[in-house]
C-alpha cells in the first residue's frame, strides 16, 4: 500500500489519457498514426503557435476550381483552458509531480496546472472561486480521492457549470505501475439533472514531454474569424 502511494505521487509522471468521456483533438492520441494522408499545393501561409498551429495550401479540386486546405485545431479564443474533468480527458502529455503538501498536474493544453492538497486543509468558503477549482485528496487504501468545489462559471461544448459544480476524482495506480486508472462523478445541481461519471486510463509514456509552449490569443482568435 505505502509503495503504490509512494509512486503516484514521487515520480514525475508523463502520461496520456485514453478514455471515450470527451472528444478533443490536440496532440495525436486519437489518429491513427500508421494511415498518411498527403496534399499537394503551395503553402502561402504557416503559423507555429499554440493554441491553434495553422498550415494553409493553395490548391484545385477535382474540377480545378481554387481550393485551400488548412488542418487547424481548437477554438479557445481567449487561451483559457477548461477545467477537470474535461481537463483530464484532453489528449495531451500530463505531469504528475509532488511537491511538499500537494500533488501537481501540470498538463500540455495552454499551460494549465492544477495542485491537489493533500496536507488536510478544508475548502475556502465559496466566495473563493478559481479556474481550476480547489482540490483536497484523501486516501482510501491505495486509491487517492481527490474533492473539488469552488470553481468558477464556465461554458463547455454548450455545457455551463458554475458555484455547485462538485467534482470528485479517483487516481488508482496499476500493479506494475504504468498506468493510473482514472474515475470521475460531476454533479452540478444548477445545470446537470443527474451525476456524470465517467473512466478511463493515464498510460505511462516516458517519450513525452509537457512542452509549456504559451498560449497565443492571435493564434487563438483567428480561428474563430476564419474557419469556424
């Protein structure tokens, strides 16, 4: 028991979600890396920033007519991640690290941290809201629960939550260590009739690495002027 405790939260762990409770495309978790798809054209315009990397070709279709083609990513136009669990879902690196008193998730979609409290504090009163929430973590034999209230309003694919959005988390380490199983249950009384709950799997992935690239509000905006 103490040695699984110990190695979910000492080691720095790099690891990708693999579960079917959110769809999302960054990073390349849900392509099939074996299939290539080519295009041919002349790039006029490229741009390398996160969120939203943008390669645009000028080319024809099938009947020549003037074409263009750009893969382009989300549209999070203000660089402001969303929080747990969608957070936990997107397909991109996360590091789980410890610190004194705490565990730190630090993930690779616009810088977005979080800090689970393991030291027995309590929530703050409800007045204190923040982006990702205030998390508190107990263990219940090898399994690590994580509570999270005090979150700020938020809109996801249509979706609002706001001050009675109530998280609760569990992190369970596998027997040889290479992957932590992962369950949540959301309820929010104001905007959800029932609880959601959802599960998936954190798989270690030592050839990843959180690139803390900064989130570009240009980048950022113009794919809403453009190709949304």
């Amino acid at each position: 028991m103490q040695h699984a405790r110990s190695t979910l939260l000492a080691s720095a762990f790099i690891a990708s979600l693999h579960a079917a409770i959110a769809a999302a495309h960054h990073g390349n978790n849900e392509f099939d890396l074996r299939i290539e798809s080519r295009y041919e054209g002349v790039v006029v315009d490229a741009q390398w920033k996160n969120p939203h990397s943008v390669l645009r070709l000028s080319t024809t279709t099938p009947d020549g007519e003037p074409d263009a083609w750009s893969p382009v990513t989300t549209p999070q136009s203000q660089c402001v991640p969303m929080s747990a669990p969608m957070l936990m879902a997107y397909p991109v690196a996360l590091e789980l690290s410890r610190a004194s008193g705490h565990l730190r998730i630090r993930t690779d979609w616009m810088n977005a941290e979080r800090t689970l409290y393991l030291d027995g504090r309590a929530h703050p009163s409800r007045d204190t809201r923040l982006p990702q929430g205030h998390s508190v973590g107990h263990w219940e034999g090898n399994v690590l629960v994580v509570d999270s209230t005090n979150f700020v309003d938020e809109v996801w694919a249509g979706l609002p939550t706001g001050v009675n959005k109530h998280l609760v988390e569990r992190f369970a380490l596998s027997a040889d260590g290479k992957s932590i199983e992962y369950q949540f249950t959301l309820t929010d009384p104001d905007h959800l009739a029932q609880p959601v709950s959802g599960a998936g799997r954190l798989s270690h992935r030592p050839d990843l690495r959180v690139g803390g690239m900064e989130c570009d509000r240009d980048a950022a905006r113009r794919y809403l002027r453009e190709f949304q």
